[in-house]
C-alpha cells in the first residue's frame, strides 16, 4: 500500500480509503458479515482510512462492530461526519455526537467532518450557536483528534470556507470529470496550499467511471492500454496528483477490494504519460457528449416523500442515451415499476425538497419530468398496470 503524509501531523494515511456509504443491504439492514469480509480484507492490504457519516443509514454501527470484533481500532484511523443539516442548537451536536460513539463503540473519532458544507454562511450559522467552543472542548478532551469538513459547491465558496476556520483536512469530490468542476483542481491547489490534507470522494463519480463509459470513452483509453480497467484508469488519474492524501473509495466485493489495493500501491504522483492524459482528454470529451443528468447517485436527495427513486430514474435516463434505449427501458420499468412500491418519475410532485439536498445543483424536478417524457408512454402505462396486475401488486 502507499501512504501519504498528513502535512498537518505527520500521520501516515493510506492513499486508498474505505468510503462506507454503499455497503451491501440484505433487504433493509446491512450485510455484517459480507461488509466485516471487506473491511477486513482492506485492513490487511494496508487500508487504515475507514469513512462513515451519521446519515449513511447502519453505516456507523457495521463499522463500530467490525472493529470490536476484529480489535482493530488502533490500526484505522476512523472517519465520521456531523449532519449540520439536523442541527437547530448545540445540544444536537451533542446529542448526535454520543450517538456515533456508540454505533462505532469508541471514545474517540480521529477524523471529523462537518458534513456537506456548502458556503461560508452555512459556517457561519453553526458558529453562531457555539460550534467553534464544542470543537474546541472536543479536541481538548481527545474525543475528536482531527477537524475538517466535505465539501460540494463551488471553488470560490471553497475558498472562503478554506480561510472561515483552522481546518486540519477537507474532503472534496475529484474525479476527471470534475477537474474544473465544485472544488475542483483550483480548491484542491489552494487547499495543499494551506497545509491541508485532502480526502477525495466519488473518484468514480458514484460508478459512472467504471461501469458507465460509453464505446467512444472506452476505445480512448483502449488505445494507449487495452488492458487497464476503466476503474484503474480513474484512480490512476487521481493519484497522479500529489496533493492528494487518501481516495475513499465504496467497495463492496472483496476483488474490488483487491483490484484497488493494486492499482493504489502502483500509482505514484506524476506517473502518468502524456500518451495517458491524451487518453483522458478524449474520454472526457465522448463521455460529456452523451451525458444528460450530471447526476453522480450520491442518494443525499433521498428519501423522496412521494417515493421517486431519483438516482435511479437518472442513471437509466442516462443509460439510454450512452447504452441503448430499449436496454434503459427495460432497467427502468424493472427498477422503478416493478416493485411494490413504485418508485418512478411519474410521482413526482415538484415539492423540491430534494433540489435543496442536491449537492450537484441539479433542477431535480425539471429533469424528472424528462425522464417521464422518456420512459413513460402510454405503452409504458399500460403495460406496467398489466404487469403489476399480475404480480398482484
């Protein structure tokens, strides 16, 4: 495994993390067992970056009994969030702070995010009810050891939270897609800048870059190495950049486990070939003509309160503009329609509590009337009361 220093403490952090949000469910409970397998794979090549949040629903709790039963909790270094968004007075800080403790059954969180900040005000109004003494009283006692926050929005309002605050890490999306996008390249110079580690999520952009490239993307990187996964060719990318400290990644299959672990020890900053980053530029360039929703299946839009399974309706929207219509089709009315509780575009009231979760910026309710336009004919209509009908739904 290769380590990056936390210029900030000198702690050595894997350059693979383990992002815990996409654990495997078994109905609605996590799979403990598969999810311990992994975690436990990953802890012996070398990963010591494990990240969870208090809103990934079990996330905290299969992490907590992971380590309790493996005794591992002095080899990780352990990753969690505060849900500012849940926050009215200090005393849900609080009251919610207890509470990871005791999911991830320890006294003590290495690493600390305010989750999903998106400005300066947003900081400001947690300052105003006494954030800044909670986390100095946090740190005084040992319970919190590092302070950062995660970030999506904009490079200037990046900045401006940068510079609000005494940061010890941030953790920002980047993938290369998102050079020039949120924080992007220019927050993530400006942060190395300040002295702060960097954590990178959604390198794979919520799997659009390792299952979703369309024929023109793959034969891009085919050219300069036909043997290199799309997923080698996206961490590669990231790890090309030394000012990145760890890559979280949401593994949920030992061999992905493996297959990362791999390419993290093989990637060094600087590595790449202008041959490879030609390669890129060309993918990059086939992937964004073919893309419709910039919908990355990050699920913060979730729950819809009329049902809509809004990561799902995009991703097929999308596959069938890359992939093929009728395969798209048959995706959606399977994933969307079939189901005892629908969960399709047709739903949708337009109450817009998902756009104000949206951490792309995404005009949700607009696009959720083109994926109906899309999919949901009156064949569609037909046919899927036939088949619930037969289903007995």
């Amino acid at each position: 495994m290769q380590y990056r220093l936390n210029p900030k403490n000198g702690d050595r952090l894997s350059a693979l993390g383990f992002g815990c949000m996409r654990f495997t469910r078994r109905g609605a409970a996590i799979d403990q067992e598969k999810a311990s397998r992994e975690m436990k794979r990953a802890l012996d090549l070398g990963v010591n970056y494990f990240d969870t949040a208090y809103v990934y629903s079990g996330s905290e709790a299969c992490l907590g009994q992971f380590i309790k039963e493996y005794g591992c909790r002095d080899q990780i270094r352990l990753a969690t969030k505060l849900p500012h968004y849940l926050i009215r007075r200090l005393d849900d800080a609080e009251r919610i702070f207890r509470e990871e403790l005791k999911r991830l059954q320890t006294d003590h969180v290495d690493y600390y995010l305010m989750h999903m900040l998106s400005d300066k005000k947003t900081w400001d109004r947690l300052c105003a009810m006494g954030i800044r003494e909670w986390i100095a009283e946090k740190k005084k006692s040992g319970e919190i050891r590092n302070i950062g926050f995660s970030f999506h929005g904009g490079a200037v309002a990046f900045r401006e939270l940068v510079d609000a605050y005494d940061w010890e890490f941030c953790q920002i999306q980047f993938n290369y897609m998102d050079e020039h996008a949120q924080a992007g390249v220019e927050g993530l110079m400006y942060a190395h800048e300040k002295g702060l580690p960097v954590i990178v999520m959604e390198p794979l952009r919520g799997g659009r870059l390792a299952g979703g490239l369309n024929a023109a993307a793959k034969a891009a990187f085919a050219r300069v190495n036909a043997d290199r996964a799309p997923v080698d060719w996206a961490l590669r990318w990231i790890w090309n950049h030394p000012e990145v400290t760890v890559v979280l990644s949401g593994m949920n299959d030992v061999s992905q486990v493996e297959e990362n672990a791999r390419v993290a020890s093989e990637s060094q900053p600087g590595a790449l070939t202008d041959a490879d980053l030609d390669a890129y530029r060309d993918a990059l360039a086939a992937l964004l003509a073919s893309v419709r929703v910039n919908c990355t299946g990050c699920n913060y839009c979730q729950p819809c309160p009329r049902g809509v399974n809004i990561p799902t309706c995009f991703a097929n929207y999308n596959a069938s503009y890359t992939d093929g219509y009728i395969n798209a089709l048959r995706e959606y009315v399977m994933c969307t329609t079939l189901r005892k509780d629908r969960a399709n575009a047709g739903l949708c009231v337009k109450c817009g509590q998902c756009e104000k979760r949206c951490p792309q910026g995404i005009a949700i309710r607009d696009e959720l009337d083109k994926v109906k336009r899309r999919f949901e004919s009156p064949f569609y209509r037909i046919g899927s009361a036939v088949a619930r009908k037969m289903m007995k739904y």
